[in-house]
C-alpha cells in the first residue's frame, strides 16, 4: 500500500531581548530545531517536517509569513499542516483554539517603532479567527495532565503571529499554536517532543 506525504512546518521564535544574557535560548526554537529535516513513519503515511525560525519582530514576523504562504500557493506547494509555538506558561503545554486581530501594544525585539499601526494586525478582517483543526479532541487525544487548551494566547508576538498565519491561510486554517513552557520547569524536552509527535500524527489523520 502506497503511504501519503503530509508536509508540516514547525516555527519557533528567537530569543527575546537581544541584549540580555538570561534570554539567549528560546525553547519553542530549541524543540523546533530538533525536529530539522525529520520524517514521522506511520503506517499509512511519512510526515515530512520544515521548521523556520520567526524574529519576536511584529512587522518582520509578518512579512515572513505573508510571503511564505504566497510563495506556497504559488508554486501549489502549501503545507498540510503549520504549527507554530513559542514560550507561555511555566508549568502547561497549551494549544491555543484562536487569535485576535487587535491590541497589540507591547513592543518585542524592535522596540516601540516597530509596534503595529493602532495595535492592529495589517489587513485583518475579522476580530478573531479560530482554527479549523480540532484541538479539543487533540487535547484529549494526547491526554496528559500538562496538556490543555486555551483561549487567550497573550496578545503578543505568539498571538500575533497565529492571527497573520490563520488570516493568510485563507479557508483552510489547518494551523494551530502551541504554548511551550519555558527551560527551568519540570516539562522536559523529551516531554515536549513526545507531545508534538503526538500532535502531528493527529492532525495528519483528521
């Protein structure tokens, strides 16, 4: 029997604040790295990762997105599946259900001037945009105590990035955020890792 190829890219963020020594790893990168030019063998398909790494820069971050889902479509090469992460709450790994457009007011590695016009994500059309997958039953489906969904992703870089990646994903919206804990809780990278096998595979079959 022949397998099906599901692509799926993996983002991470950079560090943030470039100048301060206690923030030169940020662990969404750290595990998106480890997932580099990997395959996922399952019985009926190989999942083929991409990972990229995303400034904690509004203005940059969306121009990367906004270009990359141009490129794909152009070239009829679109990825299955996108699942952004970045770092959140110190003791949970939370999937995030939804992004909202406004009240982006806090300044990431570009400082105060490179803040969205009106703390608006450009072009955005809706007031919040959910994701077509279905992270309740993902959540279930990975069934660990450290593992939930959310509703409010923080109004920040993560959120403002899922908002710009489902906006552009047009009707699709096969993509989803997922919260990391920072490095220095008890969750361990293999904990991690575990996780976001468990998460592609799921949403690969669904």
């Amino acid at each position: 029997m022949e397998r099906k190829t599901v692509r799926v890219l993996l983002t991470g963020f950079e560090p943030f604040g470039k100048t301060k020594k206690q923030y030169n790893m940020n662990r969404s990168w750290e595990i998106a790295k480890m997932f580099k030019g990997r395959t996922i063998q399952a019985l009926n398909m190989v999942v083929v990762i991409d990972v990229i790494l995303l400034p904690v820069e509004y203005d940059p971050a969306f121009k990367i997105l906004t270009s990359l889902y141009d490129e794909k479509e152009k070239i009829g090469e679109m990825y299955d599946y996108i699942i952004h992460m970045g770092e959140g709450n110190p003791s949970k790994i939370k999937v995030e259900h939804l992004a909202r457009s406004e009240t982006y007011v806090s300044p990431g590695n570009g400082g105060a001037k490179d803040l969205p016009l009106n703390g608006k994500v450009p072009n955005s059309f809706e007031k919040s945009i959910s994701s077509n997958c279905n992270i309740s039953e993902m959540v279930k489906h990975i069934h660990l105590e450290y593992v939930e969904s959310s509703w409010n992703a923080g109004l920040y870089l993560c959120e403002f990035v899922y908002y710009t990646s489902l906006m552009s994903a047009n009707n699709s919206r096969r993509t989803i955020f997922i919260h990391l804990p920072p490095y220095g809780c008890e969750i361990t990278d293999d904990d991690i890792v575990d996780v976001l096998n468990k998460a592609v595979l799921f949403l690969a079959n669904n």
